[in-house]
C-alpha cells in the first residue's frame, strides 16, 4: 500500500503534464467540431438537396465508424499514403504529428454530432421568426446569421456540454498514436513500476475531475446566456 501511494505521488506530476495534452486535444477537437458542425446544421436545413445528402452521408460515416479505426485510418493510412506519394514523387515529406492527428479525427467525428446538436435546436426555433425576417427585407442569409443561431447556439450549450464529456473519454483511445496524454503517460508508468490498480484509478480521476470541471463551466455558460422563456427559470 505504501508503495502504491510512492508510485502515484512520483507519477502524478508527470500525469499532470498529460492531462494539459488531454486538454489541449479536447478544445482542438470541440473547435473544429463547433467550426464545421454549424456550417453543416445549416446546410441540412436551408441546404439544396444535393448538400442535404452529402452532409447527411458525412454524419452516417462518422457517427458509424469507431474512433479508434478512424484514428488508424487517417494517421497511417490517409496522411501514410500522401506522405509517400509526395516523397516519392516530388521529394517532399509532410509530418503530422499524433498530437494533430488526434484533435483533427475527434474534431471530424465531433462535428457530425455537432451539426445534429444545433440543427436540432435550430428546427425547435419558431419558424414565424424567419418568415419576419424575409418581411422585413432580410435576406435568408441574413436571418439565419443573425436571428436564428444566436438562439440556436445558446440553446445547444446543454446538449454541447453532453458532447464535451463525450470527446474527453474519446480522446484516451489518441494514447494508441504516441500521444502524451493522460492514458500513454499512465501506461507508461504503469508498465515500469507494475502498480497497475493504483496508476489506472489515478488515471480514472483525473479524467473524473477534468469532466466535472468542463461540465460545470458550461453549466455555468448555459445559465448566463439562457433564453428567458424556453426553460423553467431557477432561483
């Protein structure tokens, strides 16, 4: 039992500095996810028919495929296969490194369940207030921009908080690229000092913590920019 506790108290430092690289991975992919799912929640609303599938196809893939296949599919595969053809054929080499591979296939699987988060809450709008909007001379563009995801993006914050834990227990499967994050800095301590239960439950804690933390701030964000009228008002 000493040992155990010796084991977290030298480990734990070095599993803090993993935990900032499960940060930093987590706010790369809830970008990107937010950054191309709101373009993709419009699309599949006011979209042409042709957008409305292509959009809807992306969703199907990346909500079907596991993470783990799309992480090997992109970092050794896709990124795999242009580093040798460029190499080869034009003596260039192009690196990705596990760090943006990671944030760049969770942000991609993060913006189909984005896109399906704000075009949910983009169809509970009104849609008398579009119809205003085009009376009043605005064109759909217009409307969309600056009536409709004001109060979609708000209205999302509880269902994106959801999303955020989602990504951050996604992001430990990064750990099979060499990425130094929270799950590789474990196992690699843990393969060493063989305290396996011990370094595994601080593992499991910090992802708890860091959870909490993210869960609470957007808790926060939704009360501070809730719609006075779409939900019961607490004290």
């Amino acid at each position: 039992m000493i040992q155990a506790f010796t084991t977290i108290a030298d480990a734990l430092p070095y599993l803090l500095q993993g935990a900032l690289v499960t940060v930093g991975i987590v706010l790369g992919a809830m970008s990107i996810g937010l950054v191309a799912g709101v373009p993709m929640a419009v699309g599949q609303i006011y979209g042409r028919a042709l957008t409305r599938r292509l959009i809807g196809l992306y969703v199907w893939f990346f909500r079907g495929v596991p993470v783990l296949v799309l992480l090997f599919l992109v970092y050794f595969g896709l990124f795999g296969w242009v580093e040798l053809k460029l190499k080869t054929g034009y003596d260039i080499y192009v690196s990705l490194s596990p760090f943006a591979a990671a944030c760049m296939v969770l942000g991609m699987c993060s913006a189909a369940y984005q896109s399906q988060i704000f075009r949910g809450a983009i169809q509970s709008l009104a849609q008398g207030q579009l119809k205003a909007a085009h009376a009043l001379g605005m064109s759909q563009a217009m409307a969309v921009r600056s009536i409709i995801l004001p109060q979609a993006l708000r209205l999302s914050i509880p269902a994106w908080s959801n999303e955020f834990s989602i990504v951050l227990k996604d992001s430990a499967v990064a750990f099979v690229l060499g990425t130094a994050e929270i799950m590789a800095r474990t196992h690699f301590v843990a393969s060493r000092t063989y305290q396996h239960l011990p370094l595994y439950l601080t593992a499991a804690v910090l992802y708890f913590i860091l959870t909490w933390l993210g869960v609470r701030g957007l808790l926060k964000l939704e009360q501070k920019f809730r719609i006075p009228g779409y939900a019961d008002q607490k004290a």
